[in-house]
C-alpha cells in the first residue's frame, strides 16, 4: 500500500514524501485507517515495524493547532524512545504550522520543561515517572487529552512503570482514543488493555516480518586515488557523529588515520598488536567523543563495545564475506539506527558482489556527493536545527534582545543568513 491511499491530509503526505517512504508497512496499513476512525488499537509489534508512524499519523490528522493545550501523549519507557517519538511527529509534522511537541524526561532540567509547557504544547511524549512528576505539579494538564499511546507497553511494566501508567490513564478524560503498542503480550498488558480500552482492534505483526532493516547500507563507486576525499565527503555530508572506518590492513589503517588527522578530523588507529593499556585509552576516547572516528582492522575490532556507532564505513570491502556482516553490526545498537557505507574501487567490486550473493542484504548504489551537495546538507543541518529550536524552546529573551538590536532597519533574513554564514564558519 501506499500513503496516498489513505485518507491524510496533503501536508502530512508531502512530509512522509520528505522522509522517503515509499511503502506502508504492514503495522501502518492496518493501524492507520482504525486510528483515524477513532477506533482504539492493540498493536504486538517491535522496533523497526513502522509503529511509531502508525500512530503519529492519526494522532497528526487530529490536533487542532489554535488550542495549545496538550491533545496527546505518548508514554515511552526511555529518555532515548522520547526523543526519538518527538522527533518523528516533528518531521511527519513538519509541515504543521505552529505544531509544538514536547519530550519530558527524567534527567533533564524540569525549569527548561516547565517553561515549554507554561508556553503551550499539542503533544507530549514522556516517560511515565516525569510525567507524574508534571501532574502533579499542576504543569500538565490532562484535561484536553483525546489520545494516548502506550509505546513498548512491555518495556514500561518491566521498569515498574505500572502504577505510574494507570494513574495516567485515570488522568485522562474517559472518551480518549488509547493506542497501545508492545513486543510481547503478557496478561498483565492484556489486563490493563481490558481496563482502559474500548473494543480494541487487535493487530498482531509476526516478527520475522520484521519490515525495515534497521542498518541502511549504501555503496559508493570510487577509485583508490580519490577513495579518501570520497570517504570526507561522506562523513561531511551525513553528518557523522561516532563512526569506525575499516580497512581491510594494519598499513592500511595507518594511512587512512593520516589523511583524515591531515585534513582536521578527530581520528585514531586501533590495531590488533596494541597492548591492552594503549587499546583501553584509545577506547576511552572515542567513547568521551575526544576522537570521533575510529580506524580499524577486523581483528581489532572485536570487543568493541560501544553503543553509538552511528555509522560504519568500509574503506575496503571485506574479502570474505562474514567480515562484513560483523562489521556493519557495529552500528545500529541498542534500538539506535545505523548506516554502513562502502567505498567500492575496482579491485573491491568482485568482493561486494560475493556479498551480495551469499548475505540477502539490501546494499543501495548511491553516488558520492558533489562539494555543492556537501554545501547545501551541512546548511540544511543547521536550519533543521534552527526549526526546531523555534519549534521547542522559549526564545523570549532573545527575541527582544533582537528586536532591541535591529532597530536601524536591518532585514531579518539578512540577519539570519549572516548568523548562518557564522555558523558554519565556526
Ligand atoms: P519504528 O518501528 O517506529 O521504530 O520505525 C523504524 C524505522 O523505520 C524508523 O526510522 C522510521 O522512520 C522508519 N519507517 C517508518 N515507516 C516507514 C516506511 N513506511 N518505509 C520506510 N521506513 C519507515
């Protein structure tokens, strides 16, 4: 199916368009039409089905932005789930004016939460324990809710999060949609499904069907000449937080820690004939962000164990085949999402087909992008950042120590565009 076929508005296609689904998976096919009818929703479905999206949408369809009261939540067991929920209302509402999304979690300063909620939300996305914590302040005010999402229902009673759900749902008025998601369907999720659902329609998504991988991987055509300044490009224009570059020999690592240090980025080797202290403090790094991209070989690799890998990229493919499943499974930890690049010259090519032909992975040829493309994302990353800031934060004070600032006249966008230009000078 297609997100044309169901009954969205415009801007929330256009959004889904932006984020580049093509396809509904089948939790979204069958969640999204009985959430937009208001029906209510069990859905046993894991990490990577498209559950998020499933209820985004509906509960998208019904905000009603003038009212800035909140109109939803969604309980998550983690900080991380939060912040990843909100941030994918944020992009399926992306073309939502004035829509305000808010994560409250705990851990984070309560002042900073507080002052987003005094200002007016449509959604909220938190943790059960904060949640209460705003109830009962008299912060949050469940008065105006109309849907509630329990997200990985599972999860959130393994962490004893029982008491502080239910109290919740009593909070909320009795003719609320409830949409409630879980890996696994314990009798306590089905006891709590019978206490505060209305007929609910059961969807059940087997788990082998498990629809979208969560490590996306692409191969880039290059050559050995220009395989370094493809790889920077790479780095620059995704965005690369923590990554781990492997190539395929100990001289091989040298040589790429060089060039990358030589073109200013935080780099280091990790060889298998170190000595455990030197391993142990080149580990710490990465892991304290001192050096952002680690360089290995596959053997020592093994034991790494960090969980924030964003992206893996093999400056040469692997010879054999398994390597490069154990490669990419660096990345994509603990529920986070992945990429794995490969840089594929001439004398790689045969080795990414022999691959492809004994792993069923879906490798996606893309091209390495110009310096214009490298230009135009790094500037996108800062306005999206830009946005949300609007859309999340108070800037009261700032706003007046500008409107104080720019008396003389000066054009708005002339001001935005030099603070960008700053920006990215930086
Ligand atoms: P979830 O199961 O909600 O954690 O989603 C897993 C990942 O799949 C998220 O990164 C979504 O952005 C992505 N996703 C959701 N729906 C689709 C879709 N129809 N096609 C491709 N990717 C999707």
């Amino acid at each position: 199916m297609n997100f044309d076929d169901f009954n969205i508005s415009d801007n929330i296609k256009k959004a889904i368009k932006e984020m580049g689904f093509e396809k509904t998976t089948p939790i979204q096919e069958m969640a999204i039409p009985a959430a937009l009818k208001g029906q209510d929703i069990i859905g046993q479905a894991q990490t990577g089905s498209g559950k998020t999206v499933a209820f985004v949408i509906p509960i998208l369809e019904k905000v009603f932005i003038p009212d800035r009261s909140p109109q939803a939540i969604i309980l998550c067991p983690t900080r991380e789930l939060c912040i990843q929920v909100a941030g994918e209302i944020e992009k399926v509402g992306s073309n939502i004016k004035k829509l305000k999304v808010l994560a409250v979690y705990g851990g984070q300063p309560i002042g900073k939460q507080l002052r987003v909620l005094n200002k007016g939300v449509h959604i909220v996305v938190g943790t059960p324990g904060r949640v209460i914590d705003h109830i009962e302040r008299g912060s949050l005010d469940l008065i105006g809710i109309e849907s509630v999402v329990l997200d990985e229902a599972d999860e959130m009673l393994d962490m004893g999060f029982r008491e502080d759900i239910e109290r919740i749902l009593r909070n909320t008025p009795h003719q609320r949609q409830t949409l409630l998601f879980s890996a696994t369907m314990p009798d306590e999720i089905k006891r709590i499904a019978k206490m505060y659902q209305k007929k609910p329609k059961f969807i059940k998504i087997a788990s082998t069907k498990k629809t979208i991988p969560k490590i996306t991987q692409y191969s880039f055509k290059t050559d050995e000449k220009h395989k370094v300044e493809d790889m920077a490009r790479l780095i620059d224009a995704y965005d690369v937080k923590l990554s781990l570059i492997f190539c395929n020999t100990k001289k091989r690592v040298d040589y790429v820690v060089r060039q990358l240090k030589s073109r200013g980025y935080k780099a280091d080797a990790l060889h298998g004939d170190m000595t455990q202290k030197v391993r142990y403090k080149v580990m710490n790094k990465f892991r304290n962000g001192n050096i952002s991209i680690l360089v290995a070989t596959d053997v020592a690799a093994r034991g790494i164990d960090v969980d924030n890998i964003s992206v893996v990229i093999n400056f040469d493919v692997p010879q054999n085949p398994e390597y490069y499943i154990h490669r990419i499974g660096r990345t994509a930890r603990a529920g986070n999402k992945g990429y794995a690049f490969t840089l594929v010259s001439s004398y790689d090519a045969p080795y990414l087909v022999n691959i492809k032909k004994n792993y069923k992975v879906k490798i996606t040829q893309k091209s390495i992008p110009t310096l214009r493309e490298v230009e135009d994302i790094k500037n996108k990353l800062v306005l999206d950042e830009v946005k949300s800031i609007i859309r999340n934060e108070d800037l009261d004070d700032y706003i007046k120590v500008i409107r104080k600032n720019s008396s003389s006249g000066e054009d708005c966008v002339e001001m935005a565009a030099a603070l960008l230009k700053m920006v990215r000078q930086n």
